[in-house]
C-alpha cells in the first residue's frame, strides 16, 4: 500500500502552498511593510507617480527622497528640514545675517538658529541675550569679548571649526578680522529665540535720560550729545588692534575667567574614528563653560553612515556643512520620514525619535549635532542588540543568532567600521 495516502498527499500539497505564499508575501513586503502598500515600487500603474501639475523642477531636485520616498516611509511626521539658504538676510554695512527660528521651523522647540556674516572690521555690536548663545565658526577668523558676572574679561580671536559659549545674560561683542572677515553659526537655547531682539547697548543708552548716565558715569551729560539715536546691530568698524594689546585693555583688577569661553572643536582629536568617518564632540566635561548646549561635529566618508540610534536626553538641531546626505527619522504610531539635505541646511530630530544619516555624495560630508543639555549621550541600535541576551533579539526579528553575533558590539558611531 502507497504510504502516502490521498489525504495525507492533500495536505502536504495544501501545507507546501501555504509555506510558497508566505514565503512569496514575506519577499514582497520586505522593505515595504504597510498597508495599502506603499512607494512607487508598489505603483503598478506608471500614471500613480506622475506629476502632472505646476511644479519648480530646481527645487524638487533637491529632495528627491521626498518626492519619491522608500516605501518604509510612513504617517505624517514633521517636516525635519529647514534651511538657511532661503531665509531673508538682514544686510547692513558691515555684514548680513538671516535666522531660522521656531516661527519658521515649527518642530524647533529647543534651539533657534542664526547664519551671520561679518567683514575684515565688522562689528555685531555690544549686547546680550535672555538665551545661551553658543557659535561655531563657518569661515575666516572672528575676535570675541564676553565679560562675566565677577567682572572678569575674556577676549579671544577664533578661527574656522572653533566654538564658543556665551551664557545668557553676559554682554559681549563679535568683530570680523583680516583678511576676509567670517561667517559663523550661531545657536540659542530656545527655539523661540531671535537674533533680531537682542539687548542692544546703544539702545539702552538712547534710551536713558541724559542725566541718568552723567551720574551714572560720573561724566557731564554733554559726552553723550553724539551717541546713535538708533541701534547699529552690525556695523563697519576698523580693524582691531593685536590680541595682546586687547586683553591688556580689557583685563581689570578680577583678572581672567577660570575657564575660557572659546574651544577649538574642529582641531581636537577625534573621540571616535572608523573607516566610516570620525566624531568630534564639545560638552560641559571638556568646555566647561558650556552649561546648556553639548555639540558633535560629524564626518561621514562617500559611502559611509551615521549609524541607527537616537538620543535620550535633547532634541537635535543639525547645521550641514558640507556635502550631501540623507537622514531617515522613526517616530511611534509608526512614522518614518526619510529627507535629503545638502550645504547651509537644517535638520532637527524630536528627542529619543531613532534616526540615521547616510552619505550620498562622493565628497565627505559634515554636519553639527547640536543639544539643549550639559552633555552628549546618544543610543546606539546595534549596541543595544549585541548587549541584549541573542535569543531575545534572535526571536524578536526572527534572524538567525549567528547574524546577530556579527551586529557591530563597540557604538561605532559611524559605519562601516
């Protein structure tokens, strides 16, 4: 007798096709989870990603991940770019600035940004802020002076890929140097923070009657009959002096600040250094002034990624530098959204939301991790899942454990290794 008996035959061949279709339907959802599908690759009519109507072809080429995001994309998660290469700059005779702010970036709820430029002589004039300012320096050379609340004066002169930190509420003063003048970011602890409102010096002064400010500087009323009834918020001054000389004037009896106010972030060594790209990062362990703002600087090589991971203790607040990239962000519900950001742009990232950015050109790209804390933390994916018992992760992904114990076991920050 055949040992393979009709219904047994049956249900081998039923128990087959099952295995085939799941198998069929785990292949074509790999990579495109959702329904109804998602993605152009699940568009069998070529008219479903057509776009037929008005457009900018100039501007549309630039965010090709959103004009055609992968199929993982899903939900309606907040525009996670900005960018400083379309916002309005604010020119005057010594140099420009423009700003990016939560009015403008409604997911910026952490810091506010602002792109200024200054000429060899330059002056962003002598003023305050209610917010920490905390600068990295784009291009050229800058002379700084901040005066702290013991009466100590710092003076400084900061060069391309230089920070510093200004802890609101300390005056202090920005000037271009030889031979081009500068350009630098300029990052606030709070998203509602402008540049455009600062505390301005020569306002307080118009501001005063005159016989205020004789007793106040013990000084006949007629000395201020020529000061500017209106603020000069960047003006053309004249090249100063050598740096000796400068904090020869400005250093009183209380001396120097026990900490300085600048720190040479683009020179130090990296803290961390792959095949992928290198790390660079600034908190209050190593700038110790720098009490509310910590800040990576990011390399990442052609080909190269910033690993998956998220960040537990801020919000993000990127400034890209250099080169082309990409950056998928993960939220609860699920949402995913993935966009492309080039030169002079901005990316935020919500606190804890997993996100990774990828390298998409052939040039190094760089960029600034910027966060509303005293120090860097971040959460490596991979680190997480080798430092998880492997039959955990192994029955929760369904992969096989010799996969997973080839999963990078060191945070490298950037892949590959």
């Amino acid at each position: 007798m055949n040992p393979l008996s009709r219904r047994g035959l049956l249900g081998a061949t039923a128990a087959g096709t099952v295995a085939a279709a799941a198998a069929k339907a785990q292949a074509q959802s790999f990579g495109n989870p959702d329904l109804p599908p998602q993605g152009a690759i699940n568009a069998t009519n070529p008219q479903s990603i057509v776009d037929p109507g008005p457009q900018n072809p100039a501007l549309a080429s630039q965010f090709p991940s959103a004009t055609s995001p992968p199929a993982t994309d899903v939900g309606g998660m907040q525009m996670p770019w900005s960018s400083f290469n379309n916002a309005p700059r604010r020119i005057q005779n010594g140099g420009w600035a423009r700003q990016v702010t939560q009015a403008d970036f409604a997911i910026s709820e952490e810091i506010s940004g602002v792109d200024m430029r200054l000429t060899a002589g330059g002056i962003r004039e002598m003023h305050w802020h209610l917010a920490a300012e905390w600068g990295y320096m784009s291009y050229g050379n800058c002379r700084v002076t901040v005066l702290d609340e013991q009466g100590r004066a710092y003076v400084s002169d900061v060069k391309e890929g230089d920070i510093w930190y200004f802890p609101s509420g300390l005056p202090h003063s920005l000037q271009g140097l030889g031979p081009s003048g500068c350009e630098f970011i300029l990052c606030f602890d709070d998203g509602k923070a402008s540049e455009f409102n600062t505390l301005l010096l020569t306002d307080w002064v118009a501001h005063t009657p005159p016989e205020i400010l004789a007793l106040n500087f013990g000084v006949p009323a007629d000395a201020f009959s020529k000061i500017p009834l209106h603020n000069l918020w960047i003006f053309q001054g004249q090249l100063p002096g050598s740096l000796e000389a400068a904090r020869a004037a400005a250093t009183g009896a209380a001396g120097a600040p026990p900490y300085p106010f600048t720190f040479s972030l683009g020179s130090m060594k990296p803290v961390r250094q792959t095949k992928g790209g290198e790390v660079r990062i600034a908190d209050s362990n190593n700038f110790n002034v720098s009490k509310t703002i910590a800040a990576a600087q990011v390399i990442v090589h052609p080909g190269g990624m910033r690993e998956l991971h998220w960040h537990p203790n801020a919000d993000e607040w990127q400034y890209w530098i250099k080169g082309k990239g990409r950056m998928g962000v993960f939220n609860t519900g699920p949402g995913a959204v993935t966009m492309d950001f080039n030169p002079g742009d901005i990316g935020y990232v919500k606190r804890s939301h997993g996100h990774y950015i990828l390298n998409t050109g052939d040039t190094d790209l760089m960029f600034l991790e910027v966060f509303r804390s005293s120090y860097f933390a971040d959460v490596s994916l991979s680190d997480w899942l080798t430092h998880t018992p492997p039959e955990m992760v192994a029955q929760t992904l369904n992969v096989d454990p010799a996969v997973i114990a080839k999963f990078p076991n060191n945070k490298p920050e950037i892949m590959p290794e």
